[in-house]
C-alpha cells in the first residue's frame, strides 16, 4: 500500500492507547486516518471498539486498520473473531514486516503500555509500507 490520502485507515484504542494513537496519527500525516475512539482515558469495553476496526476490514470497506490497547493482545483476539481479518499483535519491527510480508496482516494490533511511541509510529510506517509476499508459500 503506497501513501495516499485517498486511502482511509481506520484507527481505534481502548483506554489505554488514545495518547499513543494520536501522536501516530500527527507523525504519519502523509496518511488518512479515520479516528474511531475512545478519546479518553475513562474505562472502555476493548472489544467494542476492535468491532469497530474488525468490521470494516471483514466486509472490505477498507483493506487495513490499526487498533490499540494496553498489550495489544486483547485486540488481536477480539479482531481474529471476525471473517477474513488477520490481527497481528506487533511489538517490533521485523514482526511489523514479516506481518505483511508473510502473513498479509491487514489488522495491525499495538500495545500502548509495552510499545514508545517512537518505536509505535515506525511500525505502522514499515507495516503500512511493506507489501505481501507472492511467493506460493505465502499466498
């Protein structure tokens, strides 16, 4: 996926990654990103809001989104719940390239209490960035 403003990318985090979400957001403005909540730190149902992300990347409205937790790992599961969506859980940037390249993640799952945000930001440009593999083996 080349950068394009034409290209929506859904974003969502519970509790725990509105912080982190928007500073990828401000660093990575060469992209369109569609903010789906929470905005703020009162406790949220991480679920809810993978459903938001998980559903438009089930039915193809949109080929890739990008949810946040505390570890990531909540989101991952609820996401992989959904038809056709491939949730990796991503906290480096060999995984955020091997997600793509071999696995065609098109849901990318961050930690926001295990992940900088330096380090954070990096990963979605390598994971946005990174094509799948045509290789038999991977397809």
């Amino acid at each position: 996926m080349s950068n394009s403003s034409t290209v929506h990318i859904p974003i969502a985090s519970d509790h725990a990654g509105p912080d982190l979400k928007t500073k990828i957001i401000a660093a990575l403005n060469d992209y369109t990103f569609d903010d789906l909540g929470t905005d703020g730190t009162d406790r949220v149902d991480y679920p809810d809001y993978a459903a938001k992300v998980a559903a438009l990347v089930s039915e193809r409205k949109v080929p890739r989104g990008i949810l946040i937790c505390g570890t990531g790992i909540g989101m991952a599961i609820a996401a992989n719940k959904f038809p056709g969506v491939r949730a990796a859980n991503v906290e480096s940037l060999e995984a955020a390239r091997l997600s793509r390249e071999n696995n065609d993640a098109n849901t990318l799952c961050l930690g926001a209490r295990l992940t900088p945000p330096e380090l954070a930001i990096e990963i979605v440009r390598i994971w946005l960035t990174t094509a799948t593999s045509k290789e038999p083996r991977h397809c």
